[in-house]
C-alpha cells in the first residue's frame, strides 16, 4: 500500500493544519446542530486519560471527542440547554423507555 502523499503544493505540516481545521469545523457545526434539537444531552464522563493509552489511542484522538463535549457544553448554556457527564459504567445496556420505539 503506497505511502499517504499530502496533495500537491501542501508539505505535510500544512496538510496537518488543514485537516485540524476541517475537524474543528465540524465539532463546531455538530454541536450547535446538537444544541438546537435537543434541550437535554448527555454524555458519557468517560476517562480520556486512560483510553489514550489504549489500542484505540489513535481513534480517541482522532475523534475529538473531548472537543465535541466541551463546544456543546459551552453553546448549551448560552442556548438554555442542558448537558450532563453521565457515569459510563452501566450506559451499554438498553433504556427500556428506548426500547418501545424501535
């Protein structure tokens, strides 16, 4: 499998910058579309820390999931919303009011 090559006229600090934009971008946009639909969200209060050092580090880092949690948070309280961190332990298992609308 060929080499990931930065497009053409970009080095690859460049490309890094672009891609950082592109994600910080999106964040911004997912969490007013957040924000606006919903009054109440939740999040799981989940342990960066430790994940990051993880098989999955990369993925964590990648997501921005930390960002995602702080912009949402930010935009909510200016928008009369409501966000919780919610304890992860116990979140995989389905919410029987959840369960009637499938």
């Amino acid at each position: 499998m060929p080499a990931l090559q930065p497009p053409a006229g970009q080095g690859a600090g460049q490309a890094g910058r672009r891609i950082t934009s592109q994600r910080r971008d999106h964040t911004h946009k997912l969490s007013r579309a957040l924000v606006k639909r919903y009054a109440r969200l939740a999040f799981e209060d989940l342990n960066m820390a430790g994940l990051a050092r993880s098989r999955l580090a990369r993925s964590i880092h990648d997501a921005s999931w930390r960002l995602l949690v702080d912009l949402t948070t930010y935009k909510a309280k200016s928008a009369g919303a409501v966000v919780q961190r919610l304890d992860p332990r116990g979140t995989a298992r389905t919410c029987p009011l959840a369960a009637r609308w499938r």
